[in-house]
C-alpha cells in the first residue's frame, strides 16, 4: 500500500472518522478493476479515495460499505457486470468480488478527574482498545501514559464533549462532579458513571434536580459505578467500572459464565 493510502487512513483514524475499505480480491472476464484495486468509503457511501470500478460497480460497493459500517462486520459482495438486469446494470463481460472492510472508530473513555482509580481506568480502558481522555489539571504524562489525550485547563468542562456511544467516568473526589455530569448530560454519551459515596451521589442528583434535569437525564447516570464484585482497593474499584462498561458495550448478563 502507498504512502499516500497510509495517509489517507492515518488521518481518517486519527479523525475517528468511520469508514470502509473496499478491496478487488477476485476478476473475470473484462472488469476494469484489477485485483488489489482500493477504495475509501465513508458512512454515507461517499467514494473518498480510491477507484473498484466506475459506474453502477461503484454505486454496489458503496452501499455494500454503508451496511458493513452499520453492522460492524465485513462482507464480500459479487459485482455481477455481464447482466444488466441481475447484475449491475452494465453488461461488459466481467464479474469481480471486493471484499469490504469496515474500519470503526475507536469508542471514547472519558474520565474526568484523578487519583488511582482514575489511572487504573486509563489503564485497562486503553488495554480494551478505547480512546482514553482524561480531563483534569493533575492529568500528567507521568500519571496517565496511556491517554490518547490529557485535558488540563478546563476548569468549566467546555471540552467534555463526549460523541454519542462514548463511556464517561466521573472521579473527580467530590471536586466538580456536580458540574461536570450537568454537561456531560448534554451530549448523547451512552454510558455515565459518576463514583461517589451514596450519600454524595443523592447530593448531586439533587443539584441536577434542581438545575432542571427530568428524571430521564437522573437515571442515565450510574452511582454506584460498576458491577458488584467485591471490590475494595481503588484497583479492584477501577476493575467493577470497566467491567460494567464491557458488559454495557457487549451486551453481557454480567452474571457467571459457570453453571449453576
């Protein structure tokens, strides 16, 4: 692959842009497109870059890469080009199959706050794969290796803009959680976590109750965070929340795999 592809995918990773990657894997007969022809397609079936076939051969891929973004899985597609009524519409004597790839954004782990639960979730939520942002002034290289991205001057937490599907974790230890769950609660995160005692949990829900938020914006937030194992240390705390976020993402039980 060129320097120009890889390019063209870095930036369209580093973006956390959606996109499919369309690859000629097989031709017969006249196809224009060779094997080992690419293309870029985003989530709306726009040909980025890259060329598989002109007319009615590029519109098929490109609606093949719409549904494998939508459903997270790759497919191959037979471009049928010698029948214009079962095929593509352009009868040319050739028929080609491009596999479809569809490369998905990395989901983001925001984390709001410090202290070891908050450098343990940083830790496994990288390890899983996720995008991790940490949003507080003590959010140091040294505390926080693996953050995709540290945020240490926003103090009214103009940047927490989490994208819809995107983890939250509030850990701030009391200080501002009260304000940083009101603006997470803007966006459409789909998972909101917020570790407080019980008791300074219900004084937060009372603070969102009272800056206007419905019991619907109440009862997306999570507190207590996490799943129910035991936990003590601010590891095995940190452990309960990445768990429960998996089981959220995955569509777990969150019960055991073992027998009864």
């Amino acid at each position: 692959m060129s320097d120009d592809w890889l390019e063209i995918l870095r930036e369209l990773r580093e973006r956390g842009v959606g996109h499919a990657l369309a690859t000629v894997i097989e031709t017969r007969g006249s196809a224009s497109a060779k094997t080992g022809s690419k293309a870029v397609v985003d989530a709306e079936g726009r040909l980025l870059h890259g060329w598989v076939g002109g007319g009615c051969a590029e519109s098929t891929v490109c609606q093949t890469a719409v549904a494998a973004l939508r459903e997270g899985e790759g497919r191959v597609v037979d471009v049928n080009l010698d029948d214009e009524v079962l095929g593509v519409g352009m009868p040319c004597g050739g028929h080609m199959r491009v596999f479809v790839e569809p490369v998905l954004p990395r989901p983001g782990l925001w984390i709001v706050g410090h202290g070891r639960v908050a450098e343990t979730l940083c830790a496994f939520g990288d390890r899983l794969g996720l995008a991790v942002r940490v949003s507080d002034p003590g959010a140091t290289a040294e505390h926080f290796p693996e953050a995709a991205e540290r945020i240490t001057d926003d103090a009214g937490y103009q940047r927490l803009r989490p994208a819809p599907g995107d983890f939250v974790v509030i850990a701030t230890q009391h200080k501002g959680d009260h304000l940083s769950l009101d603006r997470v609660l803007e966006s459409d995160a789909g998972y909101i976590a917020l570790i407080a005692s019980r008791k300074r949990a219900g004084l937060v829900m009372d603070y969102l109750r009272e800056r206007g938020r419905g019991e619907e914006d109440i009862a997306r937030v999570r507190s207590p965070a996490g799943l129910d194992i035991g936990a003590r240390t601010p590891e095995e705390i940190a452990l309960s929340v990445i768990a429960e976020i998996v089981q959220h993402r995955r569509g777990g039980s969150g019960e055991s795999l073992a027998s009864p």
